[in-house]
C-alpha cells in the first residue's frame, strides 16, 4: 500500500490577530456598538479570531469614506494611476500568495490545494486583469469616456471568500468606483487580510472599506442611500429580497446566485476525462460552488461504465485536514451548511433515490459529509432541483440529445452547464440551446478573468469578469 | 470496451476492419483532462516515510540501461555490478529489476548478473527504429532470448500502425511474442511517434491483444520519450484491459525520468489510477540510467540528513 505521510502545509506563514475592527477610511475601527462574533477553523471548530460585527452606523461611515474617495480622489484620478495601484495589490497577493492561501483554508475549511493552486492564483489574475483594462475604458465598447457609477456595495459569499472579494473589486475599481464590502460572516479573515495589503499598497483611504457582520450589516448596506450600485453573489432567496428592496431605487444592481448545473456525458466522451470532470464539477471545493455540476446527466448507453469508473475515481479521494498538501476535499464550511446537506441528502434517500458513498473516515470535530452520489434520480426529485451546495451529485440519464437538452434546461437556475463529446458539433449544437451562462465543453469549473460569468433565469443577472464584467460598474 | 466482451475479444483481430472498428470504437482520450490530471497528480507531496517506501520501491523498478554504440564488456559489467548492489555502503539498498542491454552485450550481462535475481533485458527487433524485415526481428529476438536474455524490449511497426495497418502492427508483435518463447516481452510503443493520446491508446490495446507482457512508452533514442500523460494513458489502458480480460500487463514509462522527484510522481500516477496491484517490480517498470543515482542519493539523505556529493555515488 502507498500511504501517503501526512504533508501539511505551516501554519506559520500566517499571523492570525486575536481580534479585528472594520476597515474604514484606510484603517481598521471599532465597531460603534462594541460587537463582536468570532470566525472557527469549520475543520477543528477551534476558534481562529473575533471580528466586528458592523451595525447602521458603522456602515453608514464606511459608506460616507467610500463617498468621500470617489468625489475627491479615485474618480478624478487618471486611469493609469489607478491601474499602478490595482497592478501593486495584485503583485502584493502574488508575494503573500501562501499566507492567504493558508489563511483562506483555515477559515473556509477547503483544501489548501485548491486555494493555493485555484484562488489565490485567480485572485491576483483578477486584479491584473482589471489594472489593464483601468486606462482603456474608453476602448472597451461603451462609448468614448463612460462615468463610473460612484460607491457600489458588495456582498460576497463564503465559497470563494477572496476570489469574490476579487471579482467584485478588481473591476470596479479599474472603473473608477469605490466599495464598500462585506465578507460572509463565517469566513471573514482574508478580506481583513486583503485590508491590510491595500494598507500596504498605499492605496487611498476610503477607496476600499470593509466591514464584516452577518445578514444584518449586509441588508444595511444594500439599503443605504448613499450607494449607487449593489453587487451581490450568494443564495437565490436574499437575491431576490435585494431585487425587491431596491427596486424603485436609482441603485443599479447585479446579482449572482445559485445554480444546479447540468453535467451532460454522451456516449462517444472521452470518459476517463468526463469521469475526471464530473468528480471536479462536484467535488471541487466540497460542492460549495455555485455552478457546480450538481445533476449528472448521462447516456443511457454509457451509464453503467460511467457509473463504474465514477465509483472507482470516488474511493480514491482523500478526504480530510484542508491544511494537508494531499487532501482533496476539506471540511463543510459551517453547522448550518452541513445540516442543509444532510437533510436533502436524507429527503434524496426518502425518494427513492439510491445513495452511495466511498469508504472514508471523517474527522472527529469539525463538520464533515463524505463524498456522496445518488443515482436512479428523477426530474421530479428534490435532489434533481434544489440547490444542496455540498458534495452531493443526483445522476440521472437521458437516450437523445435533445432529451439532454430538455432535462438540462429543465430547472429554475441556469448558471452553468457542462457538455462531454468527442464530436464538435454537437458541442455547438448543446451551447446554442442550453440556458447557462456558462457551456463548459470537455471540461468544468474552468475561470479565467478574460471570461465573463453569470446566471440566466434564477440564477441572477448581470456578468462578472471579462470586458462584460466592466458594464456593471460603469455608467452605460 | 462498452460493448465487448472478453469473449468476442479474439474475433476484434480477425480482419483489419474488425481491428480498425475495434480500436476507433475506445473512448477518445481529451488531451487537456489528461494533461490536467497527470498535472494535478504531480503535485501530491510525498513526504518522510512515504517517500522512503517509493524510493526504495523505485530502485526496485529501475531497469539499468545503456544502448549506446560504444558498449562494452566492460562497460556492462560495471553495470551490472550497479545493479545488483546499487549503494555498495549500504547493504539494506536493494538491487534494481533489470539490465537493459543490446542484443550483443547479452551473454556479458547474464553472467554478470548470474544468482542474482537482477532480471537481462535486451532490447530487439530492429531496435530502435524497427525498419526491417520481419524475419530479421524475429531472429533478432530468438538470438538474444537464447543468449540468456529473460525480457525482451521490441519496437512496434510505426510505419504501419501510422498509416492504418493495425493488424500488421497486430500479427508482428505476436510473431515476436512467439518467438520470445519463456522471455517476457515488453512492448514499446515509441509515444513520442505516435504523437496522440488516442493513438497512444489505440497501440497499448495492439501490444495487450498481441499478447504482450508490458507496454513501454519509449526507445529513448526519439526527442519525445516518457511523459506522465502518456504514462496515464497507458496505465487506463492497462486497467481497462484487465477489467475485460483478467490479464494484468505491465507498464514501463522510459526516457527522459531523472529525478526522484520524477519517479515519484510516477508512483503516485500508477497508485491513483490503476492501484496497489501495479506498485510492483512485475508490474511497473523505470527505463532509465541517471536516474538511480539521483534515488540513491535521496535515499542517502533521508537516512543521514545531509546531501551527499555525486563522488560518493559510483558511476555507471
């Protein structure tokens, strides 16, 4: 037997302070009200830091400094200058690329794989990406000198705690905006982190402000007069909630939200890549992903082989400590998300469905679910159509293409699809009629900054990334 | 495989067509996913006691070549006497699998290597390139395997398997296979040729049906030799065969791997995707020269902590 040694990655890159205040104007504050929550390591349930629990007030000054840098710093400053401060945070996140990552999966519970070789990576891709494109607004197709919107308010997800941060930032900066962010509650830490890197980087005070709390501070903020753009990602329910509370309102909004993404395997796939990309679709980031392929949709001439060799890659994920170089899947970021996963998981069971897990010892403390697949699945399941945002995947089948697309489409969400053939029409055949925002050919959970990313239907509106992503901070 | 059977396996090598309709039928291989995993799977972190368990396993595997014009007895002596005892200093050091020699340099290894478990190897068949007449690679292998040699290494028919004459490519392995008598034959299907992955599928399935024992990636004498992708591809190949069949054939990755580094990230391929059954001298094989010093000279430095100089390894 080949047992890997344990391999873990230092904790001692990182400097966890004991507590945190909000970021505001250029430096960090204690909350008005004096509250505090604490952040855990969802591995251990060891408690990682206190962090401040930002109230009206608070979020009312942070959004009066993003007021403030607007009108007399950041929306006069040239292009370019504000392209060499987006080019220094994202040379910083390079060189402080391990203590992030490290800190990322303390706080979020995912393998320090994923964040060292997938987020953190992107993270610092976002920023160059968007420096570039700060000094060339007027050739990104939008007329010849769009206006930036003014103070946009960012409310991010806990799946991607950095990678969110960089996706909502990178772009509204380069377009001239100001923020004023609030991280998911349960993985605050490398926001406060990336506060610091914009100490480091000499970035002007108030042109980014940060202030953590739970859905309160979030709701003060997208409903603060004082903002002009509200940019959410995060689950379909408080989507729509932000849609109906600002409606009416003069805020522009964007909004990404769930998904239950169709991963479709014809018969003539490659398989051991299709099966490679149906455990990455899922598995990836313990499921926790907002286009992952979540319903597998398989050729019913190819089910049985598909299935086999899934079952076979399955058994040989590592499941365990996030901190360790080899582990695969870490921990279920919270309590309550691991309760969700296990009561639709338990409803698939109760339907009928035939649930099936590799063999694997979880750890003790901490909040863990293995591996999980259900198959002989229907449309009509719950698991077929509810968001379970855990390492759960419901196979189900189809005979025809056209049924593929059918039960493909077949779902209030439309975030992304995944399509696997060897034959190149087809591939263009299934784009053309799948309602995703994202077609993913061959492969799945592919990123790049250049590409823009958003939900039809259920999913949201409005696109992140590429010269798209520039829209929904500018004045057009 | 997802509509045969072991049983009309035999009747896939009846004609051409059926070969051809056989081998176009397997599941084409994407070159970016097997890229990708091969890459991903390069990034495990084998660490202290798990590293100690693979470099000793990988001096195991080592196949200790040299196919150079300039081989002599000596040459191959001094070789062999590598291979039985590749760290003099330290008798817990293990010997490798096999010398890999020239036909001619046969009857010097096997006497070297007498009593010691250390398998000849000698490659054949027109080696490298295989441009010759079937009867002279057939002789070719006769003469090394009655020479003492106990593993053949032959080359596969490039030009044919390229433009399409599959069963050619077929019926010579088996000739050679058959004339191989009691030696065990390696099957090399030059990759670095072949240039796809599907290709590279397609000839692995040739050297399985043929009935080859193990399937090589390279002569070493072409400019692509073993990659892991490649190495992937063809170790899928081997575990969908025997899932058919029940026969384990093994792999041989050659050309090209250095660095322990390398070697483990082998390990780790074949662990992940064929399993423990193939993490065995009888099943997996390094084609290599340099890269035994550089295990010995990890091994060294696990066990003392400290890095030895190249002087205190011998030379080959």
């Amino acid at each position: 037997m080949f047992e890997y040694a344990p391999a873990p990655e230092s904790r001692a890159v990182v400097d966890i302070k004991p507590s945190y205040g909000l970021f505001v104007d250029g430096a960090f504050v204690d909350p008005a009200d004096g509250a505090y929550f604490k952040t855990i390591n969802p591995a251990s349930e060891e408690v990682l830091s206190e962090v401040a629990e930002a109230g009206p007030a608070d979020v009312d000054r942070a959004v009066a400094a993003a007021r403030k840098a607007y009108d007399k710093v950041w929306s006069r400053m040239p292009g370019r200058d504000r392209a060499k401060y987006l080019y220094r945070i994202a040379r910083i996140i390079q060189e402080r690329g391990r203590e992030l990552a490290v800190l990322e999966s303390l706080d979020n519970g995912k393998p320090i794989r994923e964040s060292r070789d997938v987020d953190i990576p992107l993270v610092a891709a976002h920023f160059f990406y968007y420096a570039g494109w700060a000094d060339k607004l007027s050739h990104a197709g939008f007329g010849p000198a769009p206006r930036p919107l003014g103070v946009a308010a960012q409310v991010i997800p806990w799946n991607f705690p950095l990678l969110m941060l960089a996706w909502k930032i990178a772009p509204a900066l380069a377009a001239g905006n100001t923020v004023v962010l609030k991280p998911a509650e349960t993985t605050p830490l490398t926001a406060l982190l990336f506060a610091e890197i914009c100490q480091q980087a000499d970035l002007p005070p108030g042109v980014v402000n940060i202030v953590t709390g739970a859905g309160e501070t979030g709701r003060a903020l997208v409903e603060h007069a004082g903002v002009d753009k509200i940019a959410f990602t995060g689950s379909t329910d408080v989507g729509k909630a932000i849609a109906r509370s600002v409606a009416g309102s003069r805020k522009k909004v964007t909004l990404e939200l769930g998904g239950k993404a169709a991963n479709v395997v014809f018969e003539d796939a490659p398989i051991d890549q299709a099966v490679e990309g149906i455990v990455n679709g899922i598995f990836f980031n313990q499921g926790h992903v907002c286009c992952a392929g979540s319903r597998l949709l398989v050729q019913e001439s190819v089910y049985e082989p598909v299935l086999a060799s899934l079952k076979r890659r399955m058994a040989r994920l590592r499941v365990g400590d996030p901190l360790d170089k080899n582990t695969d899947i870490g921990a279920i970021n919270s309590a309550a998300q691991l309760e969700r996963i296990r009561t639709l998981s338990d409803i698939g069971g109760e339907e009928g469905a035939e649930r099936w897990s590799p063999p694997c010892d979880l750890p003790e403390n901490g909040f863990w679910f293995a591996p999980t697949i259900f198959t002989g699945v229907t449309q009509a399941h719950r698991i077929a159509r509810e968001e379970i945002f855990g390492p759960v995947l419901s196979v189900l089948t189809f005979r025809t293409p056209a049924e593929a697309v059918e039960k493909a489409n077949n779902t209030p969400y439309g975030l992304s699809a995944g399509v696997w053939t060897d034959k190149g029409s087809r591939i263009l055949w299934m784009a053309d009629r799948l309602r995703a925002g994202v077609v993913w050919a061959n492969t799945f959970n592919k990123f790049d900054p250049t590409s823009p990313f958003g939900g039809y239907k259920e999913s949201g509106y409005g696109r992140e990334g590429g010269r798209h992503g520039l829209e929904a901070y500018l004045d057009v | 495989m997802t509509a045969t059977t072991a049983s009309d396996l035999s009747s896939v090598t009846s004609s051409d067509a059926a070969l051809r309709a056989f081998l176009h039928g397997l599941p084409g291989v994407d070159q970016v996913g097997a890229e990708q995993r091969a890459a991903m799977l390069g990034t495990r972190s084998i660490k202290t006691t798990a590293k100690a368990w693979a470099i000793d396993l990988a001096i195991r595997m080592v196949d200790l070549t040299t196919l150079e014009g300039a081989d002599t007895p000596g040459k191959v002596r001094a070789l062999c006497a590598k291979a039985r005892r590749p760290d003099p200093a330290d008798p817990t050091c293990p010997s490798v699998a096999a010398i890999c020699v020239y036909p001619a340099m046969v009857p010097v290894a096997t006497e070297a290597l007498a009593g010691s478990g250390v398998h000849t190897a000698s490659v054949a068949t027109a080696f490298p390139s295989g441009q010759a007449p079937l009867e002279i690679k057939l002789a070719d292998t006769r003469a090394a395997v009655a020479a003492g040699a106990d593993e053949i290494d032959m080359v596969i028919n490039r030009g044919a398997f390229l433009s399409g004459r599959y069963l050619e490519v077929y019926e010579e392995i088996a000739a050679v296979k058959q004339a191989c008598g009691p030696a065990h034959l390696k099957v090399i299907l030059e990759t670095g040729e072949l240039s796809t992955y599907d290709n590279v599928r397609r000839a692995s399935w040739i050297g399985m049906l043929a009935g080859g024992d193990f399937i090589k990636t390279s002569t070493g004498k072409v400019p692509v030799a073993a990659t892991l992708p490649v190495t992937l591809v063809m170790i899928e190949a081997v575990r969908d065969f025997r899932d058919l069949t029940g026969r384990q054939v093994g792999v041989k990755p050659a050309g090209g791997i250095r660095t322990t580094k390398d070697a483990i990230k082998y390990l780790v391929l074949v662990n992940e995707t064929a399993g423990d059954d193939w993490l065995d001298p009888d099943w997996f094989r390094f084609g290599a020269s340099t890269l035994l010093n550089d295990l010995l000279m990890q091994r060294t430095k696990l066990t003392t902590g400290v890095y030895a100089g190249p002087d205190y390894f011998t030379l080959d």
